[in-house]
C-alpha cells in the first residue's frame, strides 16, 4: 500500500487527514504513535523529526508530508476522489484555506491552550492565559455562528478541507468551552459535522481514547 498515516487516534490535528481519507476512501495504512513508548517514538521520529502529528509517507512517489493542512493538499493533489476538498476555482480554493486557518489558529489553538493547562502541575498553571483563550473561543464562536446561518458547509455548500478542520476543532472546543443556546447556526453546523460518516467514524475510532482527556463529557 502507498500511503501510510502516521497518527494518534485522540489527537485532534490527526483527525483533519483521517476524514479527508475517510470522505474520498482513499486505500492508506494507519499507523498509531506512541510517543510515550520508547520504541514506537524512536521509529516515529525516523519518519517526523519533530515528533509531530500526523505524517503521511507515500512510498511511490517516496515523499513524506508533515502538518494537517499540507496532507490534506497532498492527497487532494496527487489522490484526488469523487469529494474535491480543495475547489477548483481559485477564489473558492482561496475561502476554504482561509477556513482552515481559522479553525486552527482561532479554535484548535485556544482549545489546546485549555487543555495543556489542565495538563500542568497545579504550580504551574495560567489562570489569565486560560481566560484569554475562553475569551478567544467565544469571539470565535460568534464568528461561525453569524456564517453559518445561510450555509450547510463552511464555505458553501460542498464539504471541503475547511470542514475537515472545523469537525476536531468545534469537537474539542466544544467539551472545554460548551456552545450553549447562544449559537444556535454553530450548533447545527456542529451537528452535520457530528452526521457525516467520515467524521463519525473518526469518533468511534478515538472513543477508546477519550478517557486520556482531561475535558471528557462523553
């Protein structure tokens, strides 16, 4: 098989690439990471020096992908299936990146931020960082919820590499910062992303995991 994923199931920017692969069934081999086994870190770090998550190696063109977004690309570039994650037409090519960096930057990041405080030493905890990142989550919050108003998918009405980010992003988001009855367009948008079988799958796949995480409602 060509492509191998290099991944861990609860890891939220891991799940951006298993939805792409998982929407146009792409053929891949999945490979789980341990990090905090010797063995499995060490044949990881071969792959990703950095130690970061996901990577794809492409055994036939002998390429290796880091970073979410740029697998994503990749297998939109070179695997393309029946759902063309990223548009044709370069202004709506130009949206869904967009999207994408909003929901990495403005959702995943302060949601890892609440999260990797939970994971500290009580000494060592950031009470006003943890506040800003709320603040920050909220205002994002809002954002989408005005958008999503009078669209199905994040940009328009085709599921794109943007959904792909927003699914883990709004997912986790939602378990350290509830949406509650304010935004009620994020809500439903929220809801398609939890009924398209890509990401269901994706969530079935880390249950086993969601007892790692310190937010866990579920």
């Amino acid at each position: 098989m060509s492509l191998t994923l290099h991944f861990h199931p609860l890891a939220s920017f891991c799940w951006k690439p298993l939805i792409a692969l998982y929407e146009n069934d792409t053929p891949f081999e999945p490979v789980i990471v341990d990090l905090g086994d010797e063995a499995s870190r060490a044949t990881f770090l071969k792959v990703s020096p950095t130690g970061k998550m996901p990577a794809l190696r492409d055994d036939a063109r002998d390429r290796t992908v880091l970073e979410s977004t740029i697998v994503v690309e990749y297998l939109a570039a070179h695997y393309p299936g029946p759902v063309e994650l990223i548009p044709a037409d370069i202004d709506l090519a130009l949206q869904v990146r967009q999207a994408d960096r909003f929901y990495d930057f403005y959702v995943q990041h302060p949601m890892q931020k609440m999260v990797g405080d939970r994971l500290r030493p009580t000494d060592k905890t950031d009470p006003f960082g943890v506040e800003e990142a709320r603040a920050q989550l909220r205002n994002s919050y809002a954002i989408v919820d005005e958008e999503m108003a009078a669209r199905t998918w994040a940009v328009g009405e085709s599921f794109t590499m943007a959904d792909c980010a927003a699914s883990p992003a709004l997912f986790y988001a939602n378990k350290v910062e509830p949406f509650g009855e304010k935004f009620p367009a994020l809500k439903r948008y929220h809801d398609r992303l939890l009924a398209r079988p890509s990401f269901a799958r994706v969530i079935e796949e880390a249950r086993p995991y969601f007892k790692l995480f310190p937010y866990n409602n579920g």
